[in-house]
C-alpha cells in the first residue's frame, strides 16, 4: 500500500520529477532518487523519436562529461608544463611559458564553450546543469575554475558543440 507521499509523488510532472532525480543523485542520496523513479506513473510511449527527459539529460551529460573530460586535461597538462618551465627559469623558457600560456587559453575557451552548450541543451530540457553533470559524471573544482573565468568561450568549438547536441543557435 502507498503511504501519502508516494501518492502526491505518483502526480510529480516528468521534468521536475527528472529535476529532483538529478538533485537527489547529484548530492548522493540514492534511496531517494529510487523512490522518486518508483513511484513515477507507468506509461506506455510508441514513436522513434520520444527520449524521457531523465534519459536524454543522462544521455546529454555523459556526452558532454567526457568532451569536456579530454579538454580539460590538454588543459591541466599545459598547465602543468608552464608551471614547471616557471620552476626551472631558465634561459629560453620564456617562449615555453608564453605558448602553454596560449594553450591554457585555447583549452578554457573550448572547455566554457563545450559548458555552455551543454547547458543550453539541459535548460531546454528544463534541467539543472550543474547537478545533471553531477550525478551523470563529476564536477570537478579545476573544471568549476575554469567556469568561473568571464573569458568568451571559443566561438567554433561552441558551434561545433551545438551542433553535436542537436540544439538551436538561439
């Protein structure tokens, strides 16, 4: 028999109820991400192109998790490389310092560009992004950082990103 709450959960939307399934993920709370899929209504869906929202947000953020995963390590590494030519000083390491600084450049752009069309795509689905990357993947506080940064996103790689989402240019 069903207890009260799982009655008034048995009315949850799609989207919100997908919203808090994420939410309960993302902060580790798994008995109550089961609930919330247990108590959904069940429905039968027919049409090639149907994808429920919990499902296309999973599916959205593990692609994008491992696009932005691979730059962000080109990014780390050029870091690492111009931390250490900074160590060393010596002569002739300035033109190493100036290109990884370059590359740390390039890799954060794409990185905010992959970030920002991967958002667009979760807030169509009416989605937080930050706890749908969370609960699909991780987040890790170096990519947070590069977040954070105002520099503009890299304008190609953003079209590309866009593009491989399948959304809007709006």
């Amino acid at each position: 028999m069903k207890n009260l709450t799982d009655r008034a959960l048995s009315h949850l939307p799609p989207a919100p109820r997908s919203s808090a399934i994420f939410a309960a993920l993302a902060r580790g709370d798994h008995s109550e991400a089961t609930r919330l899929t247990d108590t959904a209504p069940r429905v039968h869906y027919a049409g090639a192109d149907f994808a429920p929202p919990f499902e296309k947000g999973l599916m959205v953020a593990a692609t994008a998790a491992l696009y932005i995963a691979r730059a962000h390590k080109r990014y780390m590494a050029a870091r690492a490389v111009r931390a250490i030519a900074a160590y060393r000083q010596e002569e002739g390491d300035g033109a190493l310092i100036t290109d990884t600084e370059r590359l740390m450049d390039q890799h954060r752009a794409i990185v905010q560009a992959m970030w920002t069309a991967y958002s667009q795509a979760i807030k169509k689905a009416g989605l937080d992004p930050t706890e749908t990357m969370r609960s699909a993947w991780w987040f890790d506080n170096d990519i947070q950082e590069i977040l954070v940064d105002e520099s503009e996103p890299d304008a190609e790689a953003l079209s590309l990103f866009r593009f491989m989402l399948h959304i809007g240019q709006d």
